[in-house]
C-alpha cells in the first residue's frame, strides 16, 4: 500500500463522513417557521389581551325638541316684525291706516343650500321689499290704505303673514 492510496482511501472517507453529517442536518434549519421555532426552544409568548371595551352606553334619550327662540332679542320702536326661523312674528297684526310696520330680519343661519334672505311680498303686488340677507338689516312700509294684506316670504312661500288695516 503506497501513500498515494492512503491518501486517497483517507479522502474518501473524509468524503463521506463530510456528506453524512450533511445528508443528516435538520431539513428545516433556518426556516422561519416561528412557531415551530418557539416550540423547540420551549419559548411561550404572553397571551395577546383582547384591549378592555366599554359597554356601548345605552343611547341618550332624544330631547322633545324645544322651540327655537330668537338668540338676541333686538328692541326697536314702533311696529315691527321679526323675521326669525323662518316665520314672521307676529304673523298677523291689526294696525290704524297711516302705521308703519317695520320688518326685521333676524335669521342668524340659514340652513345650507337654502335661498339665503328673507323678503316681503305682498299678494296682491301693493309691497314688495328689498332682499334682507343680513342680521338686523330691516325693512318699512306705510299703509296707507284701509285693507287686509297677506304677503309671503318669496324664497320661502310657506312663510305668511297679514296686516290689517283698519280706518
Ligand atoms: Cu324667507
């Protein structure tokens, strides 16, 4: 036996302790498998707490609703009437022939997409005013005939209102 085949007997063998200790790894070394992983280490993770809700609260009881009532009150003399939540107050008045009523306009928001002013349109044409937009912002007219006028709002035809006119 020379060492030519010594050394190539010892190489085979080398060789095959080499591919044996291969062949007889884990096949699942490096996997990402975390669980399996944890469970060979014998790691446990705490439980996940499920976060601590409230109960849903029982709903608030709905409030009847309550009128809605001119925010601020504005004085002024004379006869006048407030335009306000989209009604004239007083929607009717008797007054004497010569009076002269004042409209005020105190709509503080108008509700979105709604035509944004108020005005006074007498039905049978004998007044028309001028297109209140603005908080305060008034309008007068003298009657000077003896009669009944109903007018509307025109934006608003819903929104009446008389004026009696008495000798
Ligand atoms: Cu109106």
């Amino acid at each position: 036996m020379n060492t030519t085949r010594l050394l190539i007997i010892g190489i085979l063998i080398i060789a095959g302790v080499a591919g044996a200790f291969f062949l007889l790894q884990p096949q699942d070394r490096g996997s990402t498998d975390l669980p399996r992983l944890l469970d060979e280490l014998q790691i446990e993770l705490p439980p996940v707490e499920e976060p601590m809700l409230d109960p849903a609260p029982d709903p608030a009881p709905i409030p009847d609703p309550e009128p809605i009532l001119d925010p601020e009150p504005v004085e002024m003399e004379g006869i006048v009437i407030r335009i306000f939540n989209f009604e004239f107050t007083p929607a009717e008045i008797e007054i004497k022939k010569g009076t002269t009523v004042t409209w005020l306009m105190r709509e503080i928001d108008f509700p979105q997409g709604d035509a944004g002013f108020h005005n006074v349109a007498a039905d049978g044409g004998e007044f028309n005013s001028k297109n209140l937009i603005r908080v305060d912002e008034t309008w007068s007219y003298t009657f000077n005939e003896v009669g009944e006028f109903s007018y509307i709002c025109e934006p608003h035809p819903w929104m009446i209102g008389k004026i009696i006119v008495t000798a």
